[in-house]
C-alpha cells in the first residue's frame, strides 16, 4: 500500500487518506479542507489492510466523519492512537 485517499461523496472537502510513515507504520489521514487536520497511528499489524479500507470509505460518507471513523474502527477492533489532533 502506498497511499489510499477517500473524499466525500457529497461534494465537501472532505478527505480521509491511509499512508505508510518513514518507519513503514499504516496512519489514518482526516482533513476537513478548511480547519482540522487530524492523524492517527494503526497500533497493531494488519493481517488485512482491506478491512481498514472499508472502515475510511464507510465513515467518509457519513456526515459527521470522525464519530463514524471511530464506530467503524471499533466494529473491526482495529486499535489506533492519536498522533496529531
């Protein structure tokens, strides 16, 4: 995986990204394209990557982003940590 990116279905700027650090750990990307920037670490080793693909494309759709990030982490039990807020 090299970058993953997911925009808003409904015309806003809203953007949710999955990248590789330099130390080859998977972080979650938000950007709301006018005033948040929010990063998050993935704390455990993905056996499936494809599962948190679905997690940012489900919630990238939802209206309020963030809160549905979170529900649909916690459905796969997918563990992540805050790196910026």
């Amino acid at each position: 995986m090299g970058q993953t990116a997911f925009h808003a279905p409904y015309g806003g700027s809203v953007f949710l990204g999955l990248r590789k650090n330099r130390a080859g750990v998977t972080e979650i990307v938000y950007d709301d394209g006018v005033t948040r920037r929010l990063v998050w670490r993935v704390t455990q080793a993905l056996a499936d990557e494809g599962r948190l693909s679905d997690a940012l494309s489900r919630a990238v759709g939802q209206t309020r982003v963030v809160p549905a990030l979170y529900a649909e982490l916690k459905k796969r039990a997918i563990l992540v940590e805050a790196v910026t807020r």
